[in-house]
C-alpha cells in the first residue's frame, strides 16, 4: 500500500534540497498542494534548488506537475533548479513534465509600414475581386431567371412582384417627396440668393431645372432607395439564410433566384423609375415655391423660365440612369443577403457593407452616366 507523501526541505546557505518521499499522486492532491506552498518561500530564498526523487514510490502526471512548477518557480527567478535520483520508471513521465509549455514565442519585429500598406492594398484587391465575381455570378443568375420567364410567363411570381412594388414603391412616395421637395427648395433658395449679386436670379430656374432632371433628381432617389430598401433586402435574406429557409427552398426543388431575388429586383427596376420622375417632379415644385416666396418670382414667370430651361432630353438623360441604378442597388443587396453567415453581427455586417457598396456604385455609375451622355451630346 503506497504511503502518504512527504517533502522534506534542508537548506544549507544558499542550497536547498527537497526530498520528496511516499505517494505522490492525484489520490493525494490536497496534501500534495500543502506541501508545495510550505517549501515556497524556501525555494525564492535559495539559489540552487535539488530535488532528491529517490524516496518517491508512487508517481503519476499530477504528482510529477507539482514537483515540476517547483523547479519552475526556482528556475524563473534565474535560480538553478536540478532533479536527482529519477527512478527508471518515472524518468518518462517526468521528462514528458518537463516538455509542457516549453513553447516559447518567437520575439516578433517590428512590422514594416510599407510592408503593411502593401499587404493591406492586396487584401482590398482580393476583396474587391470577389466583389465583382459575386456580382457577375448574381447577374448571371438574374439573367438566366429572366430567359425563364420569358419562355414560361406563368412562373413569375406576380403576387410577390405587386407586394414587392407597394413596399418599395408606393410606401416610398411620402418619403422621396419630401426629401426631394426639400432638396429642390434648398438648391434654389442658394441660387437666388448667390445669384442675385450678379443680377442673374433668373439663371436659378435653369439651373434647378437642369441639376434636378439630369442628376440629383434620380440620383438622391436612388441613395434613398439603397439606404431604405437595399438594406431591407439585404436584412430579410439574410435573416431567412440564417434560418436556413433559402436551403429548404433548394431542397424542395425550388431556385432561390427565381422566387425571392427576381421579384425584388424586378420590383426596383420598375418602381425606380416612377420614384425619380416623382421626385423630379416635387424638387421642381419646392423650387418653384422658394421662387415665389424668396425669389419674388410669380408661377407664371417661373414655368416659363422652365420651359425654356430644359427639354425632354435632359428628362430623358435622369430617368434612362434609373433602371441600371436600380439594378445595381438589388443584385448588391440581395448578394450580401446571401453573404449573411449563421450569426447577428454578420447580419449587421452585410446590411452595412450592402449599404455602402449600394451607394458606391450608384455614384460611380451616375459618373460613367454623365461622361457617356456628354460625349454623345445629350
């Protein structure tokens, strides 16, 4: 029967010898932690530490620990710490001991700045190039259902067309007439009121006309759909990925291109149109309203003024940017839907990043718009 577990510690000067002797395994822990803290502070006030194994009858993994974080406790104060008198059949246990959490981290160098800028310009790079392969391969996608509908107009989802038009369409009206009303007045009350130095008051007729139906009319609608429905796109399949309700869709047989993501971006490229020739419309009003009130501009001088401005091009060259913008704002929501991993924060992730990205593209491409109509002459 194995005995109870000693240690017996004998300094002399600055060498300390522990002998430990009896059981020293895990049926005696308690004892085994005991013995360990008396010889603490002997271990930190000696500077070579032995440890005499020859009276150890029993040893197992947690005896043979505490006798290690022993030496170690010696030796990480920069003291000598040595084992004497291993038995046979316990110097491969101990040396097993010995080799636990040896691992010693490299020292690290300091990282070179332009080294990380390089490092950070190929990560963007990789990025965006699964950017515009994601895009491609919804595009493509799109394409495909639409080629399916074409030849079989009974499977397009016509319920899920209509609801999609009302939520993003019809309860967007309020919203996109007021922010553009208001746009409308703000753009013509600075041009009176900068160009009244020079005389010109009348040029702000032209330039609200032009600036409204050219640009900022379809584009302030578009960055208003992508904030508001973009990013309810991006939420809804992203909630149902998490729910895994998209792969159930592929495991009854169904495409999730053709039943949740052709509505939703049939329903924008529709509905984006009738939004941007809606805010086209309460922009120009709005500045016909600051026109007569800070303006001392009268309708009649003001319609006028406006029909001699613009032209039906400039109508055609804001609502022809409408259908591709759109476009855009849904193959980018609904592809960071997709994105959506198992967890909240990824949703939050994607819906942000599919807000911004929506954006984006929606400024670069009213950019390329402007470049192509000018080099055309429209």
């Amino acid at each position: 029967m194995n005995s109870e577990p000693l240690l017996l510690a004998t300094p002399s000067g600055d060498v300390l010898k522990l002998r430990p002797e009896g059981s020293w395994t895990a049926a005696n822990v308690t004892t085994l932690e005991t013995l360990s803290h008396s010889v603490g502070a002997d271990v930190d006030r000696s500077r070579v530490v032995t440890l005499d194994m020859s009276g150890v009858s029993a040893l197992d993994t947690l005896g043979a620990w505490v006798l290690e974080k022993l030496s170690r406790r010696a030796a990480s104060a920069g003291r000598s710490a040595e084992f004497v008198g291993v038995a046979d059949h316990f110097s491969g246990l101990m040396d097993e001991v010995r080799e636990v959490n040896r691992h010693t981290p490299a020292p690290t160098a300091t990282p070179n700045p332009v080294l990380l800028r390089l490092g950070d310009l190929g990560k963007a790079t990789v990025g965006a190039r699964e950017d515009v392969t994601i895009f491609l391969q919804m595009l493509g996608a799109l394409f495909m259902a639409i080629i399916g509908v074409l030849r079989r107009p009974r499977s397009l989802r016509l319920t899920s067309l209509v609801y999609q038009l009302y939520r993003i369409g019809w309860q967007a009206i309020p919203i996109v007439a007021l922010i553009t009303f208001l746009i409308g007045a703000i753009i013509a009350q600075q041009g009176f009121f900068h160009f009244r130095r020079f005389g010109a008051e009348s040029y702000t007729v032209d330039m609200v006309g032009i600036l409204v139906l050219r640009e900022l009319g379809v584009l302030i609608v578009a960055i208003m759909v992508a904030g508001r429905s973009g990013s309810a796109y991006t939420a809804e399949l992203g909630s149902m990925k998490m729910r895994e309700e998209i792969d159930a869709l592929s495991t009854m047989g169904l495409d999730p291109v053709d039943v949740l993501i052709l509505p939703r971006v049939a329903a924008l490229v529709i509905a984006l149109p009738i939004l941007a020739f809606i805010g086209s419309i309460a922009a120009l009003y709005g500045g016909g309203l600051v026109a007569q009130f800070y303006g001392d501009m009268g309708p009649a001088i003001y319609m006028a003024r406006l029909r001699e401005a613009i032209s039906v091009t400039h109508f055609e060259v804001g609502i022809l940017k409408a259908p591709f913008m759109a476009l855009v704002i849904g193959i980018v929501a609904c592809s960071e839907g997709l994105r959506v991993k198992g967890s909240a924060e990824s949703l939050g992730r994607q819906t942000t990043t599919s807000v911004v990205k929506s954006i984006f593209l929606v400024i670069v491409l009213d950019g390329l718009f402007a470049i192509f109509f000018a080099s055309i002459g429209m």
